[in-house]
C-alpha cells in the first residue's frame, strides 16, 4: 500500500512510457506447433463439435480448402506464438520493473480481438505482447481510474493471424475496498438451486438440436440477413467442475501456468505468492477458488466460478454456428460483469444490430450478444463483426492488419497509434 494515492498525473506519465515497449510473455504457448489435433481440443474443451475446426477431411471440402483452427485458438490466452522478444536489454529492464500504479488495485474487466487469416496446421506462429493503451477515466464507483489495454499480435510467415487486447481497470484499491464492503451482501443473496428433472431435460434437449442450428456449409449470404435478425440461442450448462477440467487440458493454464508435482515445488519458489497452504497445510495455487468452493467462500464468493474467457469461447461458438463456413469472425469484444458459477446455466444469445459495406466493399454485420444465466442476470455483454459472402459482392475478403502490417512489430506500432486516438 502507498501513502499516498496510487493513481497521479506522474504515475500515470510513467506508465505510459512502457507504450509499445514489447516483451517477453510470461508463459510458453501451450501448443508449439498446433495442428489438427490441438484444433480438435481446443474447440472440444469449449463445447464446440464444429466439424470445420474437428474433421480434416470435412475441412478439405470447404472453401478454406483444408483444416484451419477456430477463431479460439487463433490467438487466445498463451495457446499459441512463441516469443519474438525472448531477451531485453538492461535499459529495457529497468523501463519495465515494478509497476507504475502499484497500490493500485486491477481487475480484468474485458477483453476484444480481431482476426485477420485463419490458423492452418504446422505453421511456426510467433507473437509480440506490448502495453497498448493507458486511457485516463473518472468513474462514479473508484473516482479516477485508468484503463490499461495490452495487446499481443500473432504472425505467420509474412502475414499477421490475429491480435488480442486485454483489459485491465486500475483503480484505487482504499476506496473500492470502502465501497465493495458496503456492498459485500448482494453476493450473499445468491443461490444456485437444485435442477429439478425437467429443467434437465428441457436444457438437455435445447442442446442436442444444436447441431442443427449450425449454418455449416450453407452460405449465409449477406443479401439474406436483415438487422433485428437473432441468432438462434446456444444453451452452456450446466456449468459444471469437470467443464472447467476439460477446458483446461484444451486450453492449457493460461496466463496463471500452473504446474503438477515437482513443478510446483520449483513454481513457488519463483512466486511464493501465488501460493497459500490449504487445511493440510501443503502449499497450492490461489487459482483453487475455481474448483474449491471452500476457497471460493474464503473469497466472498457463493460458489466457484469460470473464468470469464470461457465465456468469451461460448460467444465466438454461438457467432460460427450462424454464420456459417464461408464467412469470416472478423472482432468480437466481451465485457465480464458478473460471475459465472457452477450450477449455472447460460444462454448464449445475439441480434443483428447493423448491416454495411466494412472498408467500402466488404459486406459485413454488426452483432449484439451476450450471455444470460438462470436467474436472468446478463454476465457477458459484447459484440462482433462478422464478414459475409455475398451474391453481389462475392466470396470473403479477409480485412487488412492493423496499418496493413505483414509482421508483430509493425502491428503493434499501429496499434499503439490507433489506441491513442481512441483514449
């Protein structure tokens, strides 16, 4: 804790400097040379049978002309992309030790991607992860608030596959500590009630049409779609503990890189703070509040809970079932505003908001989704961008890089400069 307040005009300046500044990301990518397979996993471990993603030979028949990787692992939290910048210079080091707003308190608020050419299997990914953004904000809940955006680029070859941005709300931590107190309650008031058979069979029953609501091969063109259109609902859930097991032997451990046995024996001696003994007293990983509800409890929480990304997945699920294979998930952006428990259940939902020509000549929709559980409470606010095939425009063009980059550096500066218009 500072003495005094953690956010201030310097401070803020300081952290500015580290824009664009690239380094190395923390964790390796859990698939190194992601193929077929780790396609198949990862759409499997977030509930997707898309045989675009799942079956090579249906792959081959489709205007990709082969296997390509969903939207999910294209990208995605340590997934894929070694590190382009593996070592810093000793001026570089000291620019980016410690952290400016220390004192700060900082929640992953949302996240937003954009994806520029599919993943294809075999290809050597490299990725590029830089400071994007730092906006300066007053907020009613913490006063002054600043948001800080990273982003990470991936590239193949002498093309640019997607980027992702991540966003954290730096706030400062006595006054939001005050005023999450005077509002620990409303978590006591919920409840995740027993199913009963019928509302098991009603879910279970929304969820093997599913399926059927799949565009697949059908093109969707764009001279069909009509602005107020939904999108045909994606039921998630129950969550269940062995839903979180699955989506990590797919998704791998994230940014959080847990490690089994003797691995985490040497893990904590690195960050001995990431570690807490639990009624054994043998020292685990404070990611335990996602499968221990013991744990969960010691934080405020009624129940475990997901992680928010699992829903970001279930979002791009429900935007490639409708659009088809011959369209393009071109962004998507996600809010996560309320916990997703185990025991509950989501539904997946989304309105065509616009209809235009992206760039001049790309026929393309705006979508407005989002995920909503049991009890009625939207958790998952977002949009996306979907590229359409058209009669009179024809097949998909992919967009353009940011600033029509080929390569992570290039990529990242024009982010930096995009961001900076944006603050």
């Amino acid at each position: 804790m500072t003495d005094g307040p953690a956010i201030t005009d310097q401070r803020i300046a300081t952290l500015r400097k580290r824009l664009g500044v690239a380094q190395p990301h923390p964790q390796p990518p859990w698939y190194r040379s992601p193929g077929t397979d780790a396609f198949r996993q990862v759409s499997e471990a977030c509930g997707d049978a898309n045989p675009l993603w799942c079956d090579p030979d249906y792959a081959s028949n489709t205007v990709w002309g082969g296997p390509i990787g969903s939207p999910n692992i294209n990208g995605g939290d340590t997934l894929i992309g070694h590190n382009e910048v593996d070592q810093l210079d000793a001026e570089t080091k000291a620019l980016l030790r410690g952290d400016p707003l220390k004192g700060a308190h900082a929640y992953y608020s949302g996240s937003y991607r954009e994806w520029f050419a599919p993943v294809r299997p075999g290809q050597f990914i490299t990725r590029r992860n830089a400071l994007v953004g730092v906006h300066d904000k007053s907020s009613e809940f913490a006063e002054r608030t600043v948001h800080e955006w990273t982003g990470e680029v991936f590239a193949a070859e002498d093309h640019v596959l997607s980027a992702q941005y991540r966003l954290m709300i730096r706030t400062d931590r006595a006054k939001v500590e005050k005023r999450t107190r005077s509002a620990k309650g409303k978590y006591a008031d919920i409840t995740i009630d027993p199913y009963t058979d019928s509302q098991i069979a009603e879910i279970t029953e929304a969820v093997l049409a599913e399926p059927d609501r799949r565009r697949g091969a059908e093109p969707r063109w764009w001279e069909d779609v009509s602005e107020g259109d939904e999108l045909p609902q994606l039921v998630k859930g129950p969550l269940r503990v062995t839903d979180m097991v699955v989506w990590h032997t797919g998704m791998g451990m994230g940014l959080y890189g847990v490690k089994a046995l003797g691995l985490a024996h040497q893990q904590r001696q690195r960050v001995p703070g990431f570690f807490r003994n639990d009624d054994l007293n043998i020292p685990d990983v404070h990611q335990r509040v996602h499968w221990d509800p013991e744990w969960a409890a010691r934080a405020g929480n009624p129940a475990i809970y997901d992680y928010g990304r699992m829903r970001e997945t279930w979002l791009v699920h429900l935007c490639t079932d409708w659009m088809g294979d011959d369209a393009w998930l071109s962004a998507l952006d996600v809010e996560f505003r309320k916990f997703n428990y185990v025991g509950d259940t989501h539904w997946m939902r989304g309105t065509v908001k616009r209809k235009y020509l992206a760039d001049g000549d790309r026929p393309a929709v705006e979508l407005e989704i989002y995920g909503e559980n049991q009890r009625g409470e939207i958790t998952c606010p977002g949009h996306a961008t979907v590229l359409l095939p058209s009669r009179e425009h024809g097949p998909v063009r992919q967009p353009e890089a940011p600033g029509g980059a080929n390569n992570c550096e290039d990529a990242l500066a024009a982010l930096v400069a995009r961001f900076e218009e944006r603050a």
